[in-house]
C-alpha cells in the first residue's frame, strides 16, 4: 500500500527511515530498523577511525541481510576529519546507500556514484535541496523546524517546507522533522513526500543504545520541553530542554563567546550522559514530536504499529466518504 519511489529505489518494504544519530544509530538500532522493513542507518561519526566504522558495518551485517545505509556528516572545517578514509571503508563494505549531511557534499558525488551508491542529502530549505538536486543526490531529505539536531536558521516547519521542495524537485523528498507516527506518516506522503526520516522517536525504543534514564526522560518531556541553542552561532540546534541546555541559553543571551561555549557544547559529554543516564549534563538533541512519545516499544513494534494505523485511519475515511 505505501510503494514509492523511495521504497522501489532503496529495496525496503516501507518508507521509513531511521535517521542517522550521532552515538545512537548504532549496530542494534540500525540492524532493527532495516529488519522491521524500513531502513536503518549507521552514523560513521561515532567512530573514531574509520576501522572501526568498518567493524560497525560488519556486526551490522551479522543482525541484518537487508539493506541499510552510513550517514556522513561534512563538518566545519574547525574539526578535522579524514573523509575520504571513512567514504573508503562504506565503498569497499559494499555500501549502497549514503546519508550525507552538514556542508555540501559535491567534492564526494562521483567517487559515490561511479561505486553505485544512492545519496540521501540532509538539508533545511529549498535552495539547500535544490542545489543538492543539482549536483546528483537521488533524495532529498528535508529537516522542518520542529526536528531534532539542526534546523536551519529559516525557521520554516515541515508543513510549508515539505510540500515547498516537492514542487520544487523532480527527485524524490522524504519528510523529516516532527513524525513518529501514523497520522504523521500520513501527513508527510500527503504533503508529497515520498518517505519519514525519525529520530527522536527511534530514540525511545528497546534497541536504541541509550541509558533508561534518557529514554524515561523522552517518555515525561512534552512538545514544549526542546529548546533551541547555539542560535548566536548561527548553528542553531534543537535540544531536549535540561538544566546544561538552559544554561547554554543564558550563556549565549550574556554574549558568550564561541571559545566559552565549546566545552559546553562536546558530544562527548552526551556520549557519557548516554552510558551513565545523567539527565542533566549534556547536550541531548531532540525534536518537538517528543510530545507524541509515550511508550518505548522495540523497533518491529513501532513501525508495524505505524502501518497498521496508517492503514486503517484510511480505510475508516474511504468508509466515511462512501
């Protein structure tokens, strides 16, 4: 019932996607995802060296004979990272599909294709997605206002931007930013999407690395419990509303400097808050569909959940409308 162009191209059953989650979408998660039909993507950034990207995509393969993706996240030229070691290790693991986010990734497009890999572009407005149209990305995977991690400094939601890119593309759009269940699901392939990209709502559920603790938190925390920082950066980021995320407000509301901010701001403290289930230490990027989160069901539980209301909400309107 829901083929698109998205489920035709990637060879997954339905068109959800697992976004790619710094220390989050690892082996378990992705390995889930991928085998409850939708797909599942590894974020090779967790990984220090890209060996042990290569070792991640190996135990990937022992959980799961379907398809997954790699996210690759291009970022500021303040932190240096050896791409081209970690593109090499998803090119010689057989990858086919590739998630890239972050600055543009044209200096990567031909080394990609010419090894058969699809891309999957990240982006947060419509010149964004249609530069990335441009240069050969096979999707677009567009980010709303509401989603986790980076929105963008345009502040539009996804019920503008979604349809917004799909006039503007002829490449198929998949829908991120606020969905985590069937009436989103829904909403997202009205809007012309042709897929859902979810975070936060992959967060909580049973195989996400992530301490109790954490999850409980999502479980408690409503649509009003994210709060934006790094908004004086002009890198903006959506975060889980806790104690370090307020004092980064304030920090930033006082002038605070980029130098003053950054030991604020490592992944590395949400790294540990993950594994110690330290609520309010860290960073936790988080969108505002936190709101419609209620339970933590394993990965299978979720999507099978999703289709099958997604199915029924439409019978019961062709019912309605008879």
């Amino acid at each position: 019932m829901f083929e698109t162009r998205v489920t035709k191209a990637l060879g997954i059953k339905y068109p959800i996607i697992q976004g790619g989650m710094m220390w989050i979408s690892r082996a378990e998660l992705v390995s889930a995802v991928s085998n409850a039909g939708g797909l599942g993507i590894i974020t090779a950034l967790s990984f220090d060296t890209p060996e042990k990207l290569a070792k991640e995509i190996d135990r990937c393969r022992e959980m799961t004979d379907r398809p997954f993706g790699v996210n690759i996240t291009f970022l500021p030229t303040l932190r240096p990272v050896n791409y081209e070691a970690y593109i090499d290790v998803i090119i010689e693991k057989g990858i086919k599909i590739m998630e890239t986010a972050g600055r543009n990734p044209e200096p990567y497009i031909k080394k990609l294709k010419d090894a058969g890999i699809k891309i999957i572009h990240k982006c947060t407005s419509v010149r964004h997605a249609k530069k990335a149209e441009s240069i050969g990305c096979d999707f677009v995977s567009i980010d709303g206002f509401e989603c986790a991690g980076h929105p963008g400094e345009d502040d539009v939601t996804s019920l503008i931007l979604i349809p917004r890119a799909v006039d503007e593309l002829k490449i198929p759009v998949i829908a991120s930013g606020g969905f985590g269940d069937a009436r989103g699901f829904l909403a997202a392939l009205a809007l012309g999407a042709e897929g859902v990209n979810m975070g936060t709502r992959f967060v909580a559920t049973k195989e996400a690395p992530a301490h109790p603790n954490i999850k409980q938190k999502l479980i408690e925390a409503k649509e009003t419990d994210t709060i934006l920082v790094e908004r004086s950066l002009k890198n903006t980021l959506r975060a889980l509303k806790n104690k370090h995320a307020l004092k980064i407000k304030e920090m930033e509301e006082n002038g605070a400097t980029l130098q003053e901010l950054a030991p604020l701001l490592s992944g590395l403290r949400g790294l540990k808050s993950l594994k110690t289930g330290e609520t309010d230490n860290a960073l936790f990027a988080c969108g505002q569909v936190v709101g419609l989160i209620h339970d933590i069901p394993s990965v299978k539980e979720l999507i099978e959940k999703i289709i099958t209301e997604a199915e029924n909400i439409l019978k019961n309107r062709m019912c309605t409308s008879v």
